[in-house]
C-alpha cells in the first residue's frame, strides 16, 4: 500500500487564540465597499470545521475495541490522538486543539460568524446607498444563526423551553465585528441564544435567493434555510413551523417527495465506496442541500492502525446491523465496508478527499465533505413533529417514504404494488413495550421539560423516528443532539475501566469549552452533576504512535482489502 505524508495539525487558515480572533477582520486586504465583494466574503462564512466527530464519539454510535466484547474478546489498538480517549470518556479535552477537537469546532464557527458580521457591516454601508443587498443579507443572517446554532448544541445543554432554558448557560451571540482589544463576553443562556438564532433565522431566510449563487448548493440556497429552519423549530418543539419549513423543501405530495430522496439503488449499484461517495455528496442530486468541504482528520480515525474507537458492537448491532420495523437482517439501504472484521465499519459519505500541495512529497489536505442539510433529515424531522401533533398516520406515511427511498433488496417488506409495508400498527408492533431497550429507551422528555409530552400512543413512532435518524445521521453527529434532547441515557465502557453513564441531565452533555477559551476569561461548563467518576486509562497497552505535528498515515487505497461488511 503506498504511503503519504500529511501534516495534518497545521491547516488552520487563521491562527486563532482563545476568544481573540474575533478582533480580526476576516480580510485585512481591501474595503467591503461593493456588491461583488460582499459575494465574495460571504464564500467564506461558513465554518471548515466538522463536528461530527466529536459528537459521535460522545454519542452510542461508536465503541471502545479495547473493551471487552460480548464474548471477552479486547483488542491492543491505539486511537489517532489521545484527544479520543478523553472525548469518549466524556472528559475534559486537554491534550489537543487540532482538528475536530472543541478549540478547533469553536474558532471555526465563530470565524463564519466573524465573517457574517463584517459582510452584515458592509452591506448596511452599501444599502444605505442604494444597493440592494436583500440575498446577501440574507445569506449573512442564515449562515450567522447556523454557526451560533452549532456552538450552542455543541457546547450547551438541550433546549428545554423558554424558562428552564434561561438557567443553562448560553454562548456568546456576536452580532457586530469586535473592534476592541481583549473584549469581555457573556454567555447568556440558552434561552438568549435560541432567541437571537430564531431572530437571524426569520428576518433572514425570506431575503434568500437562489440565482446569485454559482452553485446554489454550497451556500445557504433557499431550500437548505427551509431545512435549517425545520431543524431548528424541530429542536424548539414548535412543530406547526417544522411541518410548514419542511413542506418548503418536500412538498406535500407523496410522489415529489419520493423523487427528492437519496437514489440507494443507484448507490448500491456502484459497489465502489470511492464513486458512491461522489453521489453521496453530489451538488446536482435534490436530495442534497446544503453542502461544506472541513478539515478533518476522522476519516483516519477508522484506519485499523488507528482504530480503537469504531461504529461497531453495538451500536452497530441496533442501528443498521439488525432488522427493522419493515426489514429483516439489517439495513441495506447503503452498503458498510470495512478495513478490518473485528474493528467495525462505515459508510462511504465517511471517506474524505485529499488535495495534493505538493504530489511530489506526498504533502496536502484532508478534505472531508459533509453534508449539512438533505431531504431524507429534513423528511424525519417532519416525521416527528407529524407524531408528536398527534398525526400518526401522516408520520407513518413520512417514515415509510423515507425507507421507499432506500428500498433495495427483498429482504424489506414490500406491498404487492411495490410500496414499503410500514404502517402505524407495524410500527407498534416493533417498538412495543417488549422491545429490546436499544430500540425503546426511556425517553426523560418530561424531565427535560414538564411541557415535552410524549403520549403512549406516539412513543413508538418517536422511537421509529429516533432509530431512523440514527441511520440516516451516521457519522454526522446529529445523533449526539438527539440523545440530549430527549435525555436518553447511554453507557460507555473503556477498556477495562468501570462502565461509565451519562445520565439524563448530566453536566458533561455540554461539551467543555475550549481550554484556551476558559483561561482567558469565558465561564466553563460545570462539572457537578455527572452520572459517575471513574477516572484512569485502558489497561491494554497502546501500540506506538508518531508524536509531532505530522503524522504518517497511509493513504487509502480502495484497492487494497476494503470490503463490504456483508454481501448480499
């Protein structure tokens, strides 16, 4: 297999310290002073950060190989970073600030929300002469709500309602450039910030159009807003909106609906990872809307030099590795491949793409292009909110467009016509109160908030909701907010540690700020209230690993033993 060397650690574009990039003017080159040039600056406020990974190694989509499996096997395997230990232990991270770490999510973000505010400061300029700047505006509003968005879901607890969310701490809502030398910030709560995004987000997505993008499809393109605002309201519990948002993207029809999903025939025709990837993150595909190229360094994270935390065990057991409410076996809406049989698996929207600087060395970028906001997330979060006004049917209905979308081979239950066989009485049927635990957790919705009502009637179809958007959310992180939004309680066990469990209202589903960003001043998150504390490392020994900035990683080469987990 050939090999490449790759500096990975030093790719920031800025240099950042602590809360101080926010003195910076995203171009230091020339005046904001015309209308192309806002266009222009806008190209760069949207964050290069991935939270995905952090997210999902918080969350039940990835296990410890070091821990014992169900038979008492363990493995010796090292993680990419020691950074990894400490996010899955749900620690404080300490030992990194490179990518996909917290310092590196919250520099990204608030460089967007920098650059959103200086193009917001030109634009004011540009229309009080006359220009009209209504898409530009609008863009800067979306995009500024969006990263702040991704802070306070990151870095805060869930949304719980309008007075209970004024007692957890907030982020920061920058809303001009920072002019001043080492500024001070409140946090607010997340009440103040769920109140500023909805502010952004409702003076914002009316101004957006489509036609003065290039490619609609890397910026916040109207149908991506309606999906972002769907999401959001979906997070707020206002369902009437999230249905309304969502219908902006889908429609109401059955049939248009079908014809905006993910094409899983198409992809699994391929059997290549490498070509379904590019379907994956097709510009031109409806199913696609929102579309961002990061930095990040997880896709190496699943390399088996590297591979000590992997989606395996289970929580591959019981999300796509088992049947379903209308399939038998597991999920084969999209293959998993793998590198390993006992380290775990991945779908290919997982795998990055790699930009030569210099081809000659083997020096370049990991790009990892994810994908923001799709129609099959969207058509789940109409889903859920259908189920929770009490429509049942029309959430079963949502639920079985979006399986029809990933219909592929027999082993899914079909109707004589060809549709997908899911119906209210199904669903209940498979999410009974018999169920394995994995697919009925408790749901702490009324601890969260007295006004979060979950009736019986609707919890099957919420857990549909929630196994669904575990599969369509893979890699992605969303299945960190998930969990926290409905306080559904999950355990970790690493190495040989003592099992540890994040409770429903635990102190440590707020990620921690950034170092950096505590010691200059920011109020942390507290630590009081944790489900255990278990403290110490994996007795299995680590394999050794490169120390430095670079780091010498083998290149993926498709060719060489990737396989699919199973063949059908």
């Amino acid at each position: 297999m050939k090999k490449i060397n790759i500096a990975i650690f030093a790719i920031l574009a800025v240099a950042l310290t602590g809360c101080n990039f926010l003195d910076k003017n995203p171009d230091m080159r020339a005046s904001i002073d015309t209308k192309e040039k806002v266009q222009l600056l806008l190209v760069s406020a949207y964050t290069n950060a991935n939270f995905g990974p952090i997210c999902e190694f918080s969350s039940d989509q990835i296990v410890d190989n070091n821990a014992p499996d169900k038979t008492g096997h363990t493995m010796a395997l090292n993680p990419l970073d020691k950074m990894y230990d400490e996010i899955f232990a749900w620690e404080v991270i300490k030992s990194d600030g490179g990518q996909d770490s917290p310092k590196y999510i919250w520099d990204g973000c608030y460089t967007a929300i920098a650059t959103c505010n200086q193009a917001l400061q030109a634009i004011e300029k540009l229309e009080a002469d006359g220009v009209n700047m209504d898409p530009e505006k609008g863009e800067a509003l979306v995009s500024r709500a969006y990263h702040h968005w991704i802070l306070v879901n990151v870095f805060c607890q869930a949304y719980k309602d309008d007075e209970l969310s004024k007692k957890d701490l907030g982020i920061t809502y920058i809303k001009e450039p920072e002019t001043t030398v080492s500024p001070k910030y409140e946090r607010g709560s997340v009440y103040d910030t769920y109140k500023a995004i909805e502010e952004d987000l409702e003076k914002g997505l009316p101004l957006i159009e489509d036609s003065y993008y290039s490619v609609a499809k890397y910026h916040f393109n109207q149908k991506a807003a309606h999906a972002f605002a769907a999401r959001f309201y979906l997070y707020k519990r206002d369902y009437d909106k999230v249905i309304y948002h969502a219908n902006q993207v889908l429609t109401a029809d059955d049939a248009t609906t079908l014809a905006l999903l993910y094409d899983a025939k198409k992809g699994r025709e391929l059997g290549d990872p490498e070509q379904e990837q590019k379907l994956w993150i097709e510009p031109s595909a409806p199913y696609n809307l929102l579309i961002n190229t990061t930095m990040s360094q997880a896709p190496y994270t699943i390399f088996p030099t590297y591979g000590r935390y992997q989606y395996n065990g289970e929580a591959s057991d019981y999300s796509t590795l088992c049947s379903g409410p209308c399939w038998k076996g597991q999920f084969n809406g999209f293959p998993l491949w793998l590198y390993n049989q006992e380290q775990g698996c991945f779908c290919a929207k997982f795998l990055s793409l790699f930009e030569y600087t210099d081809k000659v060395n083997g020096y370049g970028f990991i790009h990892g292009v994810t994908r923001a906001f799709t129609t099959n997330e969207t058509l789940l979060c109409r889903a859920e909110a259908k189920a929770l006004k009490n429509d049942l049917t029309g959430a079963a209905n949502d639920l079985r467009l979006w399986m029809q979308g990933y219909k592929w081979t027999s082993r899914i239950d079909t109707l004589p016509n060809g549709d997908i066989n899911l119906s209210v009485d199904k669903i209940k049927s498979f999410y009974s109160a018999s169920a394995d635990k994995h697919f009925v957790p408790t749901l702490h919705n009324t601890d969260m908030s007295p006004k979060f009502i979950v009736t019986n009637e609707q919890k099957p179809l919420i857990y549909c909701v929630l196994h669904f958007r575990r599969i369509e959310t893979l890699h992605d992180g969303l299945r960190w907010f998930d969990l926290k939004r409905y306080g559904i309680e999950i355990t970790h066990k690493r190495g040989t540690d003592p099992v540890r469990t994040l409770v429903w209202n635990d102190d440590r589903r707020a990620i921690q700020l950034p170092q950096d960003v505590r010691i200059a001043g920011m109020q942390e998150n507290p630590r009081v209230n944790v489900g255990d504390h278990v403290s110490g490392a994996a007795v299995a020994a680590p394999l050794p690993i490169d120390n430095g900035e670079t780091l010498h990683l083998p290149f993926i080469d498709f060719g060489s033993g990737l396989t699919q987990k199973i063949i059908d």
